[in-house]
C-alpha cells in the first residue's frame, strides 16, 4: 500500500469534507469515544499491505579522506504484512415505523447511532485486547498482543514497562510514589521516541486518570498535567504534550476496556494492578487503512424483499492497521490503584 495520500483522522476529514452525513457520523463516534476518530486513515482499495520498517540493519556510515570514491552502502529493512478486516452488518427496519406519523425520531437513525456507539465500544476493545489465539481473529490484532509477542509484530521488548506495582491508590499514595509513576509515563514517551508527546493518545480506564489527577495535585504544576483544547472545542487533559484518553467500556457499559484487576505481571486476573497504553500516530508511526471511506461504508438500500416492506442500510466497511515503526506502541503495567 502507498502512504502517499494524506492520512486523516475522521474529523478532520469531516472538518474539510463539510458533508453532513460524515459530521454525524464523526459526531457520534467522538461522543462514544472511539479511538476510530483518533487513528489516521488513508483509502486505498487493497486487503492487505506490505511494507519495511528498520530493525537494525541500518546503512553504514563511512567517513573518507579527500579525493576518495564514495563507499556503496545500503541496509536491510525488515518486510512486514498486515492485513485488513471487515464489518458487515444490516439494519433493517419495517417501513411503518418510518412512515408513523407519532414517531418524533427517525428510527432508522437511532438504529445507525446505536450501531455507531456498538462500533465505538468494540474497536476500542478490539484495538487494546484482541488477539487471534483467543480472541476474535475475524478483526485486528491488538495492542497488547502486539507488545507481547514483538519478535512476530515488530515491537520492542522494552516497550513493555514493569512499574513495580507503584501505588497509586488514594490513600497509600506520597510524593514519592507519585514521582516514580511520572516517571515511568516519562519513559515511556522517551522509549517511544516522543519526548514531548507529540502525536501520542494515552489510554487508561477513568480510575487511573483520577489517580492520575490527585498525583498531579499532590506534585504541583511542574508535573507536567495541562489541559486544551480539540478540534470540536471539548476540554482535553495532556501530560506533556501526549493527550490522556479514557477508553471506556465494553460495549456491556460495565467492564471496562483496560481492568484494573490486572496482576503485578500485567496478566488479566482478580487482583488491584492496571495498565496505560501508549500509542503513536502519525504517517512515520501508526495509520489505518480503509478500502473506502466512511460515506461508501454506509449505504442506503432503501426496500428489499419481494414485497419492499422492509428498509435496509447497509454498512460495509474494510480496514486495517499499518504499523510503519518499531515504536508505535508501548504499554506500563504493574500500577496498584485499588
């Protein structure tokens, strides 16, 4: 796949596109939360894509006198594969309860708005905790599975951070433990290759980012805690200048995506251990990838069946995840906050 094309994040396509449909659709996804509208997409109508990222292998630099031929030199990036996923589902609903005249809402909208909020739900759990041993192999491999197995998805193993299971929890937590979770966050933006946080989304569940908070009051305002401003004008909390993003629940509405039962080891469990994940956006970093955008994805198919009692939408959606860089993802574990 080419990465020529700009990659954009949903809204800024609805921002530049100014299409109704789409500032709907991007509304609704950034009212759920769904890391859909975090993650830059570029449309091209392939089902997988190859690619190389350097592992090592790196040209050699050689240094030369005056007057001497240049050296050859070259390196060997490592190939890499993914491929693409696919939703497809139908929304059907009898024309009468369209055309009743009772019906303040429209129900074929509600019907799309409660599969935009299912959709928001699943990815966000999809992205973090889906693997293809025992998880959903008809959809992405996600973060975790990723840092775990590095040798088979280009990951590094010190992307994996061990905070020692740090106490964070409202009353066992000083300034001392609170300046060693800052610095494992420190870390990880290092290891990442973002210092600064530029183009980095913090994920955590709502316990850690009120931890987080009460760390950041017991520390003072050099903790590096600031709150602006997105595109849509709705206040965003930062920690540098990585943006910190609670990833909700389940589409349930009660578990949540990232636990806080996790064991010390990072490992799903019953014990008082949570985990954030850090990831990196961007065309040098992580794109997805959609076989078409988001107006083709959802299409009206107006009456089906013999006798057209029935109107269908359609959502037909294909993408996938592109990681072009060892370090797009990263994830500290081991955080006692219960």
């Amino acid at each position: 796949m080419s990465v020529s094309a700009q990659a954009l994040t949903l809204p800024q396509y609805a921002i530049m596109s100014n299409e109704p449909r789409v500032l709907k659709i991007t509304k609704s996804l950034l009212m759920n939360g769904s890391i859909l509208t975090d993650l830059p997409m570029v449309t091209a109508a392939t089902l997988s894509t190859n690619g190389v990222r350097w592992q090592g292998n790196l040209p050699t630099v050689t240094w030369n006198k005056l007057n001497t031929e240049p050296t050859v030199t070259s390196g060997t990036p490592t190939p890499f594969s993914e491929q693409g996923y696919m939703v497809r589902n139908a929304i059907d609903v009898d024309h009468f309860l369209v055309e009743d005249r009772n019906s303040i809402q429209d129900p074929r909208g509600v019907q799309i708005e409660g599969f935009l909020a299912a959709l928001s739900y699943d990815f966000n759990d999809k992205f973090i905790n889906n693997d293809h041993v025992t998880g959903d192999d008809d959809a992405p491999v996600g973060v975790r599975a990723r840092l775990d197995n590095p040798t088979t998805y280009g990951t590094l193993s010190e992307l994996k951070i061990d905070a020692g299971a740090v106490d964070m929890t409202p009353g066992a937590m000083t300034a001392a433990t609170a300046n060693r979770f800052i610095s494992y966050l420190t870390q990880m933006l290092q290891f990442l290759g973002r210092p600064y946080g530029d183009g980095v989304k913090l994920y955590m569940n709502d316990l850690m980012i009120r931890q987080f908070e009460q760390a950041v009051r017991m520390l003072g305002a050099g903790a590096g805690f600031m709150m602006t401003k997105d595109a849509f004008d709705r206040p965003v909390y930062n920690y540098r200048g990585a943006e910190i993003v609670d990833i909700g629940r389940k589409a349930d509405q009660t578990t949540r995506i990232i636990t806080s039962t996790e064991a010390s080891t990072g490992l799903a469990g019953s014990s008082v251990h949570t985990s954030i994940y850090g990831v990196v956006y961007g065309e040098d970093r992580l794109i997805g990838w959609q076989f078409q955008d988001m107006m083709q994805a959802i299409q009206d198919l107006g009456r089906i069946g013999n006798a057209g009692t029935i109107l269908r939408t359609l959502i037909d959606w294909f993408v996938g995840l592109y990681p072009q860089h060892t370090r797009c993802f990263a994830r500290i574990y081991g955080i006692k906050v219960a």
